[in-house]
C-alpha cells in the first residue's frame, strides 16, 4: 500500500466548515458548494473562488509541499494511504487571521466615487494607502459618512477541515 510523502501529487476531498457547524466550502459534488443557492460565493454560485474559499466542485489535485493548500492539511496528508480520512483544526490566525477592530473604519462619502448609494452589506473596492485594492464591506450608514470592515469574512474563525485522501498520482 503506498502512502502519500511530500512531493507527491495527490486528489483529495474536503469539507471545510465553522464552529457551529455551517459548512462553508466543500469539493463534494452531492453536497458541493455550487448546487443550490446556499453556498455563500458573493457572485450568486459562479464560485470562481473570488475569496469566499468556494470553487467548482470536485477533487482538489494538489502538490504535497508545494503550499497549495493550508501547510496543516499538506502536513496531515503526509503518511496517509488512498481511502483515509482526517479532521484538522485550524485556529483563526493560521486560517484566515483574527478579527482586527482595527480594520473596521468610517470613510467620508465624499470619498465615494461615481453615483454609489451606499447600503449596509454592501461590497466596495477601495485604494489602500499603497495603491493596492481592498476589498470592504459596508456595516454601518449615515448621513455623512459610512463604516467599513475590511477582515476577510471568515477572520476570527476556526476552520474544521474533513479530508480525505483519494489518490496518490
């Protein structure tokens, strides 16, 4: 029976979900992210991994080492044979960061550009203080300004990945 070292090129399948439960990325097809109107990609299911961690359905090939996923899953898929399954936890700051108050912000709306009606849940792109895009969503509305929160949607969460090793190529 081979086992996967690092190095190899292997298929895997995975459930990623939250604390309580919610799954929030799968490569089950049966229960893929992309087949009903729940999976919380903001492009209404094109999942085109904009961010969100959803994508198309399906194994996930990957290159053990190589970073092509969380190193605590590339690391726990090393020693496993085709068939084997594991659960991995991984804590906020090693997932998707902590919760930063800090990124959570008021802009002016004389800052907003164009004929942008802001609305709370909204999405925006800004320009960061290096000229790099950021993305932010609207929390909070007013009169002459609008609160931002630029953390990933995920930041604070620990993640709970479910894998399972297919193959080994």
């Amino acid at each position: 029976m081979a086992f996967a070292k690092k190095g190899d090129k292997v298929l895997i399948n995975y459930t990623a979900s939250l604390e309580d439960g919610s799954v929030f990325d799968t490569t089950i097809k049966e229960a893929g992210c992309c087949e009903d109107d729940d999976c919380g990609c903001d492009d209404d299911c094109g999942c085109d991994d904009d961010g969100c961690g959803c994508h198309e359905t399906g194994p996930l090939p990957i290159t053990i080492g190589n970073e092509d996923f969380f190193p605590q899953i590339e690391e726990a898929l090393v020693g496993m044979a085709p068939g084997e399954k594991k659960t991995i936890v991984i804590p906020a700051a090693d997932a998707f960061g902590e919760y930063d108050e800090d990124e959570v912000f008021a802009i002016s709306r004389e800052q907003l550009t164009g004929d942008i009606v802001p609305e709370v849940g909204m999405e925006l792109e800004l320009t960061g203080e290096d000229d790099e895009p950021v993305e932010v969503v609207v929390v909070e509305v007013n009169e002459s300004a609008i609160v931002v929160d630029a953390n990933h949607p995920l930041a604070g969460e620990d993640i709970t990945y479910e894998i399972e090793l297919l193959e080994i190529a």
